[in-house]
C-alpha cells in the first residue's frame, strides 16, 4: 500500500519536473514570439501612419485614411500572429490557419451573417464617399454629426450630445441625407399673414430682415414667397441658407433667431400675422347675426 502510494507520487513528480522542464525550454521562445508580434504590431502602426500621411496629401476623405490605417495594421498583426506561431513550433498551426481560411471565413459567414453584413457595407461606404468626418448626415430619422467611421458602425453625435453608433449595413440599406457636403445647409418655415396685406411687400421685407441678422448666407439669398392659400389667411414659405461648416452657431437656435426676428418686423410694421387673422375671424364669426 504504501509503496504504490509511493510510486504514485514519484510518478507525479516527475510528471511535474518533466512539465517543469518543458516550459522553461519554450519560455524563450515564448517571450520572443511575443516580441515580434509585438514589433509587428507596432511595424504596423508606423507603417500605417506613413502611409496615410502620404496620401493625406491626395484628395481621399478622412473616412478613406482611416480604413487604410485600420486594414495595414491588422494585415501586420495577422503576419506576426503567423511568425510567432512559427516561432513558437505551431506552424502547423499557422499553416493550417492560412490554409483554411477560406473555409474558416464561409462557415463564419453563416455563422455571424449580421456581422459580416456590416462590415462588406462598412467597406462599400469607405469608398462610395457618402459622407466625411464632420459632416451632419440623417440616415432613418437618425441625425447628428459624424465623429468616427469604421468598417462595423458610424458613430454621430446628435445635436442632443447623444452617442449614436449606427450599424453600416443599416445606413447601407437605408436613404442617407448629407446636409453638409456641399457645405450649405437651408431652412424653412412657414408663417401667415392677412388676405388684404401686400404680400409682395412683406416677402421683400422678411428677406430683408433675414440678410440684416446676419445670420444667414447672401448667396443663395434668402427667399419668402406664397406657399399656399388658406381660408383665412395667404401661407408664406421662407427659405434661408447657411455655412455647414460654421461651429459657431446652434443651428436650432440660428433658426429660431430668424424666425422671432421677421415676425417682430412684421408686427412692427402693421402686418397682421395668421393668428391675429384667425382671432379677427373668430369675432366676426361671434357677432354676425
């Protein structure tokens, strides 16, 4: 009894020291595996820098530099993963990873559909161009200011302050609005006023208004004109354009100073506005017989 338990435990230990014994004989070559992975991580990553530095100096958008940045530095981590399992003594491993990367890559297709969804349209947009960093974009009733761009999501931040981080393929599918690519964005609004005032005059007075706040752009100049005829009032349309890339103002706030401005003008100068209109109605309404 007690010399089987013994032999037991010598077993044991020597299965220990021969345990023992191999990992202090792979632990150089461990540490150096994760050397040159790491060096090829951070070849990468200047190489990458290089590279985007250089063709900052073409016409490619942001959103284009950072794919080529993203995709070089993968490419490299990919090749050390490779190398170090070599090193290592897996480059079976390795081989067998490279070997059966086109099976690997159907059965995660199938596997992770969604995923690959998004970044096949990541893809697609990084080089359609639809929109670059910076620009204010509005993708199924989303809207907000681009901030980043890569293969799997677009991340805006909404003139709220929210975060949004909207899948590619979702913007892929869907009708996507760029408010800034050409760098002018217009407003509307809409306000009424009396049959009987002059209409003519009072839609040269509104686009007077607009361009004395200086608020909007002169060219493509403001325009105020008749939109539709109501049953108790004429419905003006005003339409104003102004600098996208401007950071200065709040565009909600930029509208809404416009808007206050022309109804205090035309107040001032005697028009009666839609809702004076619909009162005036109303009276005469009360006291007809």
């Amino acid at each position: 009894m007690n010399a089987n338990g013994s032999t037991d435990l010598d077993l044991l230990l020597e299965s220990l020291r021969d345990h023992w014994q191999a990992l202090v004989t792979a632990a150089p070559r461990v540490v150096f595996a994760l050397l040159v992975l790491t060096a090829f991580w951070i070849a990468g990553r200047l190489i990458a820098r290089a590279v985007t530095t250089l063709l900052d100096r073409s016409d490619l958008a942001e959103t284009h530099l950072s794919f080529f940045r993203r995709v070089i530095v993968w490419l490299f981590v990919l090749i050390g993963f490779a190398v170090a399992l070599d090193i290592i003594g897996l480059s079976g491993v390795a081989g067998g990873l490279l070997a059966g990367g086109g099976i690997t890559a159907v059965v995660l297709g199938f596997a992770f559909r969604e995923i690959g969804e998004n970044f096949l349209a990541g893809f697609f947009l990084a080089f359609g161009r639809p929109f670059n960093l910076g620009d204010l974009i509005q993708s199924d009733g989303l809207e907000g200011t681009v901030r980043d761009v890569s293969l799997r999501s677009t991340h805006i931040r909404s003139a709220d302050g929210r975060d949004i981080f909207i899948p590619s393929s979702h913007i892929f599918k869907n009708p996507l609005v760029n408010f800034t690519r050409d760098g002018l964005r217009r407003h509307n609004f809409r306000i009424g006023i009396a049959y009987q005032e002059d209409t003519d005059a009072a839609c040269a007075l509104i686009e007077k208004t607009i361009l004395e706040s200086g608020l909007s752009l002169e060219t493509p100049a403001p325009f105020a004109g008749i939109n539709e005829f109501t049953p108790n009032y004429i419905e003006l349309i005003v339409r104003f354009w102004v600098d996208a890339f401007d950071p200065a103002p709040n565009v909600a706030s930029q509208r809404a100073e416009i808007m206050a401005r022309c109804r205090r003008t035309l107040l001032a100068s005697g028009y009666t506005l839609s809702a004076d209109v619909s009162q005036n109605v109303t009276l005469m309404n009360h006291e007809a017989p």
